[in-house]
C-alpha cells in the first residue's frame, strides 16, 4: 500500500511500520532516510508560486508540466512499491492544506497502477482518507 502523509509525524508512521519516503524539494534536517526526488516540485517555480502568492491551480499546471507529465504512473508506482511494503510520501504540508502529495495520490489512483490514501492518525487509530 502507498499511503501519504507528512514530515511533522515521520516518528508516528515509523512506529505503525511505515516505510517513510520523502517527495519534497528537501528534507528535514538529519533525516537520512528514503526519498523519491523524482515527485518534488522545481524549486524555481514553487518559489515564485509562494513569493507571489500565485493560485493553486498555477502550481498544478506547473506540476504536471515539469514533475507528472515526465512520469510513466506504472514506474513510479512499481518504484514507490519496491521500498517498502507500506510507503508513507512525505511532505511538509498538514492533511488539510494544499500540497503536491495529493495530486501525486490523485494522479496514481487515476493511472489504476496503485492504490493512494492519506494516512491520519487519531487516537491511536488509523484513518485512511482522500
């Protein structure tokens, strides 16, 4: 299973037996972990999408257009499967925010190749939204 979810819970997922993968421009410091550069956004145009306030469906467009469209959605699903047998994608963004994990959720359970879910939890329990 490919879950999402982000860095301020790494410990959390960890002791569930999550294998944390980050798909961030970067990652926390000391974190020596897993990651799968090949989801992080340009940090060029997210840049200019942040200073300037830019809209959300600007940043989609410019996702797609550099990061997904380069992407074979089978690859990157077998990629995401091979390190664990229950990855957590990593970003920095809570579960309620805007944040490119959600379209990368969205764009694999599109493709059929896996099957993407937020990973919450909540007293103990787990949650599994989208």
């Amino acid at each position: 299973m490919i879950y999402t979810g982000y860095w301020a819970k790494i410990k959390e997922y960890e002791q569930q037996n999550l294998t944390p993968v980050g798909i961030s421009g970067w990652s926390p410091d000391g974190y020596a972990g897993k990651t799968y550069k090949k989801l992080a956004p340009k940090y060029a145009w997210w840049k200019e999408w942040h200073d300037n306030n830019l809209s959300e469906q600007w940043y989609i467009n410019k996702y797609f257009e550099t990061v997904l469209n380069k992407l074979n959605p089978r690859t990157v699903a077998q990629d995401l499967q091979q390190m664990g047998q229950n990855v957590v994608l990593l970003c920095f963004e809570t579960p309620d925010k805007f944040c490119h994990r959600h379209l990368v959720a969205t764009w694999l359970n599109a493709s059929k190749f896996a099957d993407v879910r937020e990973y919450i939890l909540k007293s103990n329990q787990m949650q599994m939204n989208l």
